[in-house]
C-alpha cells in the first residue's frame, strides 16, 4: 500500500485528514474522527511504505503527576485489549497505537484498526474520565451522530470483544 492509497482511501471513507506530510520516505495523515460514544478523537495514521503503519491516538492530555495507578491501568489494558498498546509519549501524554506490517495492509485492514482504535475509545472512556475531563464524574454525552458511524457500523462483526457489556 502507498499514500496515495491511503489518500483514496481516506477519500472513499470520507475522511478528510486535518493535515498531512512528508518526511524521509514517511507519510502522516493527522485525522479527527468519532467514535460512538468518544467524539473529536486525534489519530495519527503514519506510513513507511516499506516497513508498516501504525495508528497513533493522542488518547488523552499529559499526566500531571505520578499516576501509579494510571501506569498499572495502561499496563492491564496492554494485556487485555487485542491488536493495541498504550505507551507515555515523553510530555507524559497517554498514547494508544496499533501497527500493520506493510505485508498485511489493505483497505480492509486500515479500516478494521481505525475501527478498532475508535471503539477502544469508546469502550474505555468511563475509564478515563478523570485524564480527559478532570474534576468530572461522567463523559459528555455526544451532541451529534459519530462522523464514522459507517466505518465503525462495518467493522463491528470483527470487534464483538470491544463491544460495551450490557450491565
């Protein structure tokens, strides 16, 4: 796969990136997406076409403190969410990524792991509430249908495991 794959793609999806670059052979393509119940989410889909792509969600604002409780979250989520990682960027901002070899990338599996990232949010939002909207007690609730509810509606199949549970 290409850029300029990926730019039809992003096209065909209707996705329209807020930027993209160039540098050293790499591309990026900085997205706001929506998941269902997280909205306004900043992905970063970077490619090296000859090694891989990987998704980068800036998943919540730097920590301010010494979270130890925050770094055993990360490190339980690492070892129970599938095809994702989460990591601390070095201003302490909470990352989530996933990676496609460059081998196993299509349209299809660029889509799954949008889809993917986007329903980690969603899943773990009440979760992080204390890191996105400090002082509150629960999420805002979505004043407007998710932007991706397409993408999200066609993966859904695939990602039963990240699915809320009913209570």
């Amino acid at each position: 796969m290409q850029p300029s794959d990926i730019d039809r793609w992003l096209a065909e999806t209707g996705i329209e990136p807020l930027e993209r670059a160039e540098r050293e052979g790499a591309v990026s393509w900085d997205l706001l997406l929506d998941g269902r119940r997280r909205h306004d989410i900043r992905l970063t889909l970077i490619l090296d076409p000859t090694l891989a792509l990987i998704g980068w969600v800036h998943y919540a604002p730097p920590l301010a403190d010494t979270f130890r409780k925050s770094y055993e979250r990360f490190l339980r989520w690492n070892d129970e969410l599938p095809f994702a990682k989460f990591a601390l960027s070095e201003d302490l901002r909470p990352i989530l990524s996933a990676e496609l070899s460059i081998d196993r990338l299509d349209g299809d599996s660029l889509g799954l792991t949008v889809a993917r990232l986007l329903a980690i949010c969603d899943l773990l939002l009440d979760e992080s509430i204390r890191w996105l909207w400090p002082g509150s007690k629960k999420a805002p609730t979505p004043d407007r249908p998710s932007r991706q509810e397409a993408l999200l509606e066609r993966y859904a199949p695939q990602l039963t495991e990240l699915a809320p549970q009913a209570p």
